[in-house]
C-alpha cells in the first residue's frame, strides 16, 4: 500500500494493518487513544489513532476528522491532512516534530487570529461534538455567547464531576456563581473559528519551524478560549511571543487576560469530568480567579 493507492481506498487501512502488511510503530497519543507511526511502501508515514480497547463512541473519529478539515479551510495555522476517517481508525499526515523556537512562536500568533477571523456561520458546529474522551454539544446556536457558553461548554461537565464526586459541594458552588455572572465576562463578538482544546500539548511543534494544530475540539466559539488554554498546565513555549503577535494581527478585546479564569473553567471542567479530583483545585482557582474580576 502506498500513499496513491490508500487516497484511492481509504476503508483498506484496517484490513492492512490487520495482516501485518504496513510497518506499525507505537508512539504517544495522549490519554485517550492509541496511537501509532505507519510506514507505507513509498516511504510516506501516517499518524494513526484508534480506541485503546473496544468500539470507539460512535462518530468520535469522524467528529475529529471533521474538525480538522473545517480547520484546514482558514488556510492559516497549518493542520495536518486527514487520509483515513473510519468509525474505528483516524490516519493522519505525519508531521516530523521540530523545536519550539521564538520565530515559529511568533508566526503561531499571527497565524493563529487569522484562524480565528475565518469565523463560523454559529455558535457550536454541524457535526457531533468531542472533547478527550467525552461529548460536548455542537448543536449550532446564535448566541448570545455568554448563555451558550455557560449551558453547552460549562454546566454539563459542571454536572458530571459533582456527580462522579470530583468537585465537592462549595466548589460546585463556586462555579455555578460564575455561571450565574456570566453576562459579565464579554461577549459581544460573533464566532470565531477555535480549536476549541488549544492546551499546549495540542501544539505540535515541527521540524518544518511552524506550529501545527491536532486533536481539536472544533467548533465556533469565542476566540478567548483558546488564548485562554494556550496559559493551561506550564503554558505554551514561549506563550507571551505568541500573545504579542496574535495581538499585532488582532487584538483581543480590552480587559481579555481578567477574563481568562472563566474561559479555562471548560477545559478544567472537563479534566475533573473524565479524570476525577486531580484537577478539582484548578477548577477552585480559576472560579475564584473569576469571580474577582
């Protein structure tokens, strides 16, 4: 199987795979999936990610490929392309990585807003939401954004880490007083086209001395969330060179870095969610933080 003929026959992968045809390399994939390195006969190499055990939600791999795709079309931050979306298998361009230097930091930025003002036709998407290993609800919306953020982005993993017993109960709280203020955190702008999962081990630094963008969440939302997890678990290298030159190319709204706390309580949420009480004293700030402003 070469790179033509797979373009050619996608659905072929598994069957390849299955019977040991392709050169399969193990490599790190996060914390959801499994994933590996696929070295075709012309020497061209894939990402691939399939469900650690199981059958994989339906449309979780489809939903991601998507995502992608509709990324791809702004034509600014570099996403790699989709060769193969199956219910079972996502494979993607191998990007070489490279190192995160202070001039791919810098095109980053910019090319990052140029994302952003690509926009979306709504809030939310036209295809099935994910985020790591949980649904999120794309179901398109005219906004406000305030309202749709606190019900579709906030509450829902809000709910599961206080049922799961994640987030205890004054912590709960906490959060649903953001949620009752929400109003009070800007807005006004109409979607932008985000990544919608932009922590820093979603930047793939490559050996070409560009940024690339994987694993999205993506949909229409408000361009401040993803400069607000770029700031997630240590930052992105380099994350003020970055901030500079997105602000260059388009400058977010006055008072943007008060309100990054509540645009990282998604993300957060979302970690307490799936993983449990490591994460709740995170939540618990970022509430806090959010609640001072």
């Amino acid at each position: 199987m070469d790179l033509a003929y797979l373009r050619a026959h996608p659905q072929h992968l598994p069957t390849f795979l299955t019977h040991q045809r392709i050169r399969e390399t193990p490599v790190g994939g996060g914390d959801v999936c499994v994933a590996s390195r696929l070295t075709l006969d012309d020497g061209a190499s894939l990402f691939t990610k399939t469900w650690p055990s199981g059958t994989a939600p339906e449309h979780f791999f489809t939903t991601e490929a998507a995502g992608l795709q509709w990324l791809r079309q702004a034509a600014t931050v570099p996403i790699p392309e989709v060769f193969v979306a199956l219910p079972e298998m996502l494979a993607l361009e191998w990007i070489d990585p490279g190192p995160a230097s202070p001039a791919a930091a810098e095109r980053f930025g910019r090319e990052l807003a140029g994302l952003h003002r690509a926009g979306a036709e709504s809030f939310g998407a036209g295809w099935p939401g994910f985020i790591g290993p949980l649904t999120q609800d794309n179901t398109p919306s005219g906004g406000p954004w305030g309202p749709w953020f606190a019900e579709r982005r906030l509450r829902p993993y809000l709910k599961i880490s206080a049922d799961s017993g994640a987030l205890p109960a004054a912590d709960v709280a906490a959060v649903e007083q953001v949620i009752l203020r929400i109003e009070e955190y800007g807005g006004e702008e109409p979607p932008a086209r985000i990544h919608g999962d932009l922590w820093p081990g979603n930047v793939l630094w490559g050996a070409d001395g560009r940024a690339w963008l994987v694993d999205p969440a993506a949909h229409g939302g408000h361009r401040e969330t993803d400069l607000a997890q770029l700031g997630l678990f240590g930052g992105a290298p380099h994350l003020e060179t970055i901030l500079q030159a997105y602000a260059e190319e388009w400058p977010p709204t006055d008072g943007w870095r008060d309100r990054v706390p509540v645009h990282q309580l998604h993300l957060l949420l979302v970690h307490t969610a799936a993983f449990g009480g490591a994460y709740r004293s995170a939540v618990r700030a970022a509430a806090d933080a959010a609640l001072r402003k």
